[in-house]
C-alpha cells in the first residue's frame, strides 16, 4: 500500500495506465502481466525506477520507495511460486501482499468512527462555506465561485481522507461531480494561468503602489497602454485586484454635502448649462466651484478652480486659507492670463450657487469678460458633476492631510494639477490626458 492519498485526478491518471488493473486513493493493483514484465526486466539488470518510469508511471505520485517494495515482493513471490505465482497473487485486490482482517479490532473500530466524525466535520463546514455565512455587520453573504468551492472539496478529500464521498460532497457544494472532475483534470491549466497572473500582478502593483494605492482598473488599463506599451483588459486588469486583494483607497460619502447643497436658498441664474459638459469645444463649457482641505492638524484651507467641461484641464486654481471674495476674483484672474484674454465667444461659467457666485461684483467681473453665467438647480450636485468629480479624485490621490504647512499644501496642489493635466490618462477622453485630448479637438 503506498503511503501517498491519490487525490481524484491522480487516481483517473493511473487508470489510464495498461499497466493498471485497479486504483484507490491508497492504493494501486498492478496487471500481472506487468508484474512479470518488472521482474524479468530486473533480472536483466535494470532497476525498479527505470522499469517503472519506462511503463508511464510518474514516480512522484506513486511514491519513490514504491516501485522498489513492489519488486521485492513480486521477486519473492516468483521466486516461490514463478509466473503462475504473479498471475493469482490477490487478483482484483490491493497489490499490498499483506492478508486482509476479517474483523477489525479495537484500535482499528476506533479509526473508523473518527473517520466519521472527520467526515461530519467537513460535511459541515462545507455547508457553511458554499452556501455563504453572514458577518455580523454585512447585510451581503459571501457566496464561493464553482472553482472555490471545487478547491474546497478537494481539500477536504485530502485533509480528512475520506473514500467514495465526492458525489456527495459535489451534491452538498451544489457543484456537479462531472464539473469536479473537469476541474481537477485542468490542473495543469490553472497552474499556468497562475503563473501568467503572477507576472502581470507584479506590473500591476507596481503602478499600483506608486499611485500610493489610489487607483482602478481604468487608471491601471491607460497607464500601462501609454507609459509601458502593454495592452491588457480591464476586465483582467479588475479579476487580478481582487484575486490578489488590491483595494484602491477611495473618500468616505461625505452625507451632509448634499444635505448642505440643499439648503442653498439664492438662486440668481439659469442652469443653462444643462448638464452638457462636453461640447467637443475647448474653453466654450467652463466649470468652477470650491472645496476645503484640511491639514497640519486641523488648519482649513479653500482650493477654487476652474475646469474645461470638453477637455477636464483644470484651467485655473487657486489656494487660500480665506472664503471671502479674494479667493474667486484670483481665481477668475487667473483664468483670463491662462487664455490669453482669448475667451470662446460662447464661454459659459457654470457653478453652484454659493454665495460667491450669486454675488453683484462677481457677476460683474464674468459679465465684463463676455462669458454667460450658468447655475445648478438647487440642491442638485449632479449638475456640477465634472467638478465635484475632479475635487473627488484629489482627495482620493493627494496626501494633503499629511502636510504640515500651507507652503507646503501649495506645492502639493500646484504638482497634483501639473500632474492630472499632463500625465493623468483618462478614460473618457480616449485615453489621453487632458492636454493631449485639447490639441486633438484644436487639431479637428
């Protein structure tokens, strides 16, 4: 009897072996004729080893030591009783040599019935396992894919040793045993497929880690089209994150935002806009607004940009520890300097309608420039959604929090924008940044 457990794909493998009358998951029954074969060949001098691996045995699965005890053991018997001798030995039996026991004794009772509770175990945690278990907390059940839980089945064939149990398992899993079987006959397959995940897994973190774990799949897909020339599907791309547990670090919903929006009581101009960001027109959609950020331990600070709705460049921003009207005449200022005073003739500036918006002298300064003013309805974020959507992604990707000095906060700002403008691919621009994507619609 070898020592190994056969696992069911192994067993399905030795069938297939002429040489082979007969396998379980303990044990191999050899063909007499082969029998005779090996010992006739070990004769002639060769050893166990190469007669077996000559007959298509995989050594490493039927045990190093195996072919050696066989062919003591069938010698002995030729030695004895010759061919007729290897033709009758245990027919149809394990090819053990060893007599079986009629009854079974004290110790060998107690294995049985702690085979038995092994089995209940794992009948039991398998039901657990496929079918989903709750968390406290977690309204979702994590429920196994087939491969799961076929891996799980598995397991439990070689952990408790446990014979003539898989249709049962497969039936408990809610897995066919045809499927099981397919499975484990893909082997091969899947250990490839690993290897291949490994190679692109360690590209994938790479950008991964130094995008300081504050990107997707889709930032992940452009990144490696433009800076590494490797073509690879999001889809891929987002079932090797979770395969290997990349989680991007995303902001918390922040429900009092809207809630705030909501209670904005001035509205002193028409959404004219009307949610049609991209017109296809450089600097003709202008989107601006405020948000906060918080740093060095508490201290507040206000960033104010502007953004083009057909190209997402931010156009103009500027940084302030003050809400009061300075912060979007700078704003608005350098907004002009960064088109050269060369507006489109149908610019609209849209915003919310906070209260810098809706102001007299604000809406002087727009009207002077030639630019038609554009609100959101009130209470609705939706339709300022470019430029809620950039302030998202800079919180999600600058580490401000961390920075002990408005200098220093300044300097993190000006680099972030550098870098979203002319580095960051971006998937509804056909996977170009920013600038790229305004010298094509100049170009057309």
């Amino acid at each position: 009897m070898s020592k190994n457990l056969f696992t069911e794909y192994q067993i399905k493998e030795l069938e297939k072996n002429p040489n082979v009358s007969r396998v379980s998951n303990r044990s191999i029954s050899y063909d007499p004729d082969f029998k005779i074969k090996a010992v006739k060949e070990y004769q002639k001098g060769k050893s166990p080893s190469q007669i077996f691996i000559e007959n298509d045995f995989n050594i490493e699965v039927i045990g190093k030591n195996q072919p050696k005890r066989c062919l003591q053991r069938w010698r002995a018997t030729f030695d004895k009783s010759g061919e007729l001798g290897l033709q009758t030995e245990r027919r149809g039996k394990a090819s053990t040599g060893r007599p079986s026991s009629k009854e079974l004794s004290v110790e060998e009772r107690l294995k049985k019935a702690e085979a038995k509770i092994k089995f209940l175990e794992a009948e039991n945690g398998l039901l657990k396992k496929a079918r989903g278990t709750r968390e406290a907390g977690v309204e979702e059940k994590t429920i196994l894919t087939p491969s799961e839980k076929f891996e799980l089945i598995e397991y439990i064939l070689r952990q408790h040793q446990l014979k003539n149990t898989v249709s049962y398992l497969c039936e408990l899993a809610g897995v066919s045993r045809s499927g099981y079987y397919a499975w484990l006959k893909a082997a091969s397959i899947r250990e490839q497929r690993d290897f291949d995940d490994e190679a692109d897994y360690e590209l994938i973190y790479s950008i991964f880690k130094q995008k300081k774990e504050k990107v997707g799949a889709l930032p992940i897909k452009m990144i490696l089209e433009n800076d590494y020339f490797v073509v690879m599907n999001h889809k891929k791309i987002r079932r090797l994150m979770r395969k290997y547990g990349l989680i991007a670090k995303v902001r918390n919903a922040n429900p009092y935002k809207k809630m705030s929006k909501a209670t904005q009581e001035h509205k002193t101009c028409p959404n004219i806009l009307k949610r049609k960001f991209n017109q296809e027109e450089p600097g003709k959609v202008l989107l601006t607004d405020i948000t906060y950020l918080y740093y060095a331990n508490g201290q507040k600070a206000y960033l104010s940009c502007v953004k083009d709705g057909s190209t997402n460049e931010i156009l103009a921003h500027y940084l302030s520890t003050s809400l009061k009207m300075n912060i979007v005449y700078k704003t608005l200022g350098r907004l002009k300097e960064a088109v050269q005073n060369q507006f489109h003739p149908e610019a609209i500036l849209h915003s919310d309608q906070g209260f810098h918006y809706t102001h007299p002298l604000f809406q002087k300064r727009v009207k002077k420039l030639n630019i038609t003013q554009s609100m959101s309805r009130k209470g609705n974020c939706w339709d300022n959604a470019p430029m809620e959507s950039f302030f998202g992604h800079f919180k999600d990707e600058v580490d401000y929090k961390e920075c002990n000095s408005f200098i220093e906060l300044k300097q993190m700002v000006d680099s972030y924008i550098e870098e979203y403008n002319n580095h960051r691919y971006q998937w509804g621009l056909q996977k170009m940044t920013p600038v790229q994507y305004r010298g094509r619609l100049l170009a057309a």
